[in-house]
C-alpha cells in the first residue's frame, strides 16, 4: 500500500482571491514504513504574500524569486503521487488548492480525485476526539510526539509529523523508520511490533499437583452453578475432539 503524506503552504487563505501555492512536501509511505523518496519544492507563485502568512510559515517573496513555477514541476509533481492514497490534514485547503493550480494549466490536468484518494486526518481525528481540539499541534501533544522543532509551519516537516500522528492514530507504529534502520534501547520500545529475531517465551506447564487442585477447583463451580460451568463444559467438549 502507497500512502503519501503531503501539506503545503499558500500566500493566503482562500485560492479564489488569487492566492497561491509556494511550497508542497511530501513524505512516502509503503506498507506504513518511511521509504525516503519524498518530494519537496518552493515555488514561485507570481504574487505578494500576505503579510499574514508568512507569519506563519516565514517564507518571503525575496526567497522565492529564484524558484521555479507550479507548471515547470506539475508533471513531475502529479506522477509523485498519482495512484497513491493521500494523507493530508485539513484535506479540502491543501486539496482546493491544488485543483486550483491544475485548472490555471488550461485543461492539461483533471481534478486531483481522478489520480488520488484522499483520507482526511482532521474529520479522522475529530471522530476519535469528538469536542476536543484536533490541530496537528494538539494531536502531538495528545499521541506524545515529538514537535518541538517546529517553530514555523513547513510542508516537509508538517508531513512528517503527520506521517507520525497517523500511524498512531490508526493504531500502527509510532515511530518512523526507513527501510534498514533500527533503534535500541528505550526507543525500540515505541514500536508497536514483536521482534522476529526474540528468543522463544519460555512456556511453564502446570504440575499433578496444580492440575488436581484446578479440577478440584471446577467440580466445586459445577456442583455450585447446577451444572453449568463454562470451563468444564468446554473442556469436555475438547476432549471429545481430541
């Protein structure tokens, strides 16, 4: 399974108004594990950011200027993800977005919904947290990861904390790792998996002694319940299979 984690960052809120994409990140996901093949650009979006935005994401118009445009990387770009489920929170921004940009390219592209399916890690967790506060931020703090570096908002670094969150949402492993890596000591114990390369559990039988107590134990249930202890029933029934 291709799962792609994917955030971006817009000179302002709303694409109706004119507003752009100036950087996509993505972050590659097969059978829930890192794989690095992940896509990250600036773009640049030929219009002021608001002074608003970039208060969030600290990208200016100067740092722009030397990037390349949304069509120069859209081939590149849409055969990243094409085929492949997306995670993204928030999904109709970024989603609208996008769309926004495929249809300024004169028909050469249809709806991102034509390439992609989208899971929407916002109404996910608003389903798990009914009535509590769901920002990525709030979801961090709640699952225990890690977000101090995050100072500014970033569409690489918000979609691997993403790509954290959801894998601990949906009840997988909580920490990343590339395929080949591994962790030791407390770390390890923050995956959700059993190490193949474990030495057997020791398997301790019970004695004479503690099997004639055990069924001591269920003939007294038997005659106490006029018959209708679980256990015994089930026992007999094993042993007639046997």
């Amino acid at each position: 399974m291709r799962q792609i984690v994917l955030d971006t960052e817009t000179t302002g809120l709303e694409p109706e108004q004119g507003h752009r994409i100036i950087e996509i990140g993505c972050v590659e996901m097969v059978n829930r594990r890192l794989t690095g093949n992940n896509f990250h650009q600036y773009i640049q979006p030929d219009r002021k950011i608001d002074p608003a935005a970039i208060e969030i994401h600290g990208i200016n118009n100067e740092f722009l200027e030397d990037k390349p445009r949304f069509d120069d990387l859209v081939t590149d770009f849409m055969e990243y993800i094409s085929g492949a489920e997306l995670i993204i929170h928030n999904a109709p921004f970024d989603v609208g977005f996008i769309n926004h940009e495929l249809k300024r390219l004169d028909g050469a592209w249809r709806d991102l919904s034509n390439y992609c399916s989208v899971i929407d890690t916002l109404v996910m967790a608003k389903k798990l947290h009914p009535g509590q506060r769901n920002s990525l931020d709030a979801l961090c703090k709640r699952y225990e990861i890690d977000n101090s570096h995050r100072e500014l908002h970033g569409a690489l670094l918000d979609s691997e904390i993403l790509a954290e969150v959801y894998l601990a949402m949906t009840g997988g492993q909580t920490m990343l790792l590339l395929d080949g890596q591994s962790m030791e000591g407390g770390e390890a114990a923050a995956i959700r998996r059993l190490d193949v390369n474990r030495l057997p559990l020791k398997v301790l039988k019970a004695n004479d002694e503690e099997l004639m107590s055990h069924q001591a134990r269920l003939d007294a249930i038997e005659a106490a319940s006029g018959g209708n202890c679980l256990w015994q029933a089930s026992e007999k029934v094993n042993q007639k299979k046997i």
